[in-house]
C-alpha cells in the first residue's frame, strides 16, 4: 500500500495569513467625486456665460447694472469684442450700423382730399453716444416707436400740401426733401439718427391718372405748337432782313453804276473774252452805250 504526503496546514506559512477582504466596487468612487464635478462644471459654464458677452461688428452694448442703479447712461456704450461682466448684469446688444425700413403703400390724402398711396424707404441708425438714453426712454423696439409713427405723421401733413398734378410730376424730389427734413427735427430729440428718406413710389387712382397724363400730353403739344410758330416767326424775320440787305445793296449798287462805268467794265470784259483761247467771239458793229455786240461762243 502506498503511502500518501498528507500537507500539514501548522507547517504552510501561508496558511497562517488572514482571509482577504473585498475590494469595493468602482461605480461607489464615480458616483461619490464623478456627479459633484458635473454639477460643479454645469456651474462653471453657466458663470462664465453670465460674466461674458461678445459684441459683433457694428454693434454697441449697453450695460444694465441690477443693483447699481438700472441702465448705464453716464458712460460710453461697450464697444466690439469681449467683455467681462458681473453675472447679476445685463447687456443689451444694439445694431449701429444703417439700416433701412420700408414702409409699403402708405395712404395719406392730397390738398383736394384724394387718396394717395406712398412706398417710402428710411435709412436710420441710433445715435452712439446716445445709445443709453435711447434704451433707458425708447427701449429696443425704436424704430416702431419711434421712426415710423414720425414718418407717417410727416407725410401726411407734407402730401396735404400738393395736389395730385404736383405729386406726379413737378413736386416730387420737393416733397421727399420736405419729408425728410421735417422727420429728421422730430427724430434727433429722441436720440436716434435719421440719414435719409427716399419716395420710391407715388400710386395715384387710376382716373386721375389718366387725366394727369391727358393734361400733360396736351401741354406737350401746346409747347411744340409754340415752338413751330417761334421758329417761323424767327424764319419770317431772317427772310425779311435778308431781303432789306440785298435791297439797300442793290439802291448803292445802282446809285454807284454810271454810263462812263458800265462802258469800261463792257471793254474789260470784251478784252478779256477776246484773249481766252477757247472763245469765239463775232462783233457785229456796237450795241448801246457805244458797248461792242458779242455773238456766240
């Protein structure tokens, strides 16, 4: 019978070393430090959004301070880049740059009471310096409180002072000029800039109209009637002191022509003739006057 090496346990150092305690799982380690740093970088991001703002080309900032007093009027509006800001603050971006409104079939009444349709264009932009004020007393919504309230107001008192003949013909670039000076006074108080104001289009009713353009096609032909008879009345006198100057010299012509002359001048012609090689000339005794009688070529 074999005999069996049965290990004794009291003599195996490692039998003597302590059961080993479970590790602890690495999902306790994410969700005791991973949750807090997300909580802490939303924050982060949220703080340097509200301390931050980044103003475009052509724009202007303007700081509302919410527990210093509201809007910033005493100092110059944030200019373009990149500014730092306490987060309880607010800055509100305005556009500076020009900028155009359209204001399409606008009904104002002509000095006679007629209804008269108006497209006019406005080129605008706020005041810079001003721009505090602005925001403070109009808000950001200026240009309809503001610009197109005064526009329509201007134009329609202006229109009132023309009949539909002035507006569709002579008065136009009168009437846009007016518009735009009188808007300009209205608007520059209230701290906005108005650049220009441009009539586009002046739609009149159809049947006054049509009789604008009859009236004007008459005096067209009422103007070149005119000028037909200017031009012959001016032919009838050039004709006439074209005449009057042959005449007077044809009075000192013949006072100047006496007998002895015309007699000399017929020799010198006759001379003259006689020495011409390609001349043949037959004197048949003498003519009146004493002058030679020429016969053929």
């Amino acid at each position: 019978m074999d005999n069996f090496n049965i290990p004794n346990n009291q003599n195996n150092p490692r039998s003597n070393r302590p059961p080993r305690r479970p590790s602890k799982p690495m999902n306790f380690n994410l969700f005791k430090y991973g949750i807090p740093l997300f909580f802490l970088l939303i924050f982060a991001i949220i703080l340097i959004a509200n301390c931050s703002v980044n103003i475009g080309y052509g724009e202007a900032g303007v700081l509302f301070r919410t527990f210093g007093g509201g809007v910033v009027t005493e100092e110059a509006p944030k200019g373009e880049g990149f500014h730092i800001i306490a987060p309880w603050n607010k800055v509100y971006v305005y556009n500076t740059k020009q900028q155009e409104q359209f204001e399409e079939n606008m009904q104002v009444l002509s000095s006679n009471g007629l209804e008269i349709r108006l497209d006019i264009s406005i080129l605008y932009q706020p005041k810079v310096n001003e721009l505090g004020l602005l925001h403070q007393t109009k808000g950001e919504d200026y240009l309809n409180v503001v610009i197109v309230p005064e526009i329509r107001a201007v134009a329609r008192s202006v229109i009132g002072r023309y009949t539909p003949e002035q507006l569709y013909s002579t008065k136009r670039d009168v009437i846009q000029n007016e518009i735009f000076e009188e808007t300009k006074r209205k608007v520059e108080a209230q701290h906005v800039q108005l650049n220009a104001v441009l009539v586009r289009d002046v739609t009149l009713p159809a049947t006054i109209k049509e009789a604008i353009e009859r009236k004007l096609a008459q005096e067209q032909e009422s103007l070149e009637y005119e000028f037909r008879l200017e031009k012959a009345r001016k032919e009838a006198e050039r004709q006439k002191i074209d005449a009057e100057g042959k005449a007077a010299a044809n009075r000192i012509l013949s006072a100047s022509l006496t007998d002895k002359i015309l007699q000399e001048k017929g020799i010198e012609a006759t001379t003259n003739l006689a020495k011409s090689p390609n001349s043949k000339v037959v004197i048949v005794g003498s003519g009146e006057g004493g002058l030679p009688l020429i016969l053929g070529n």
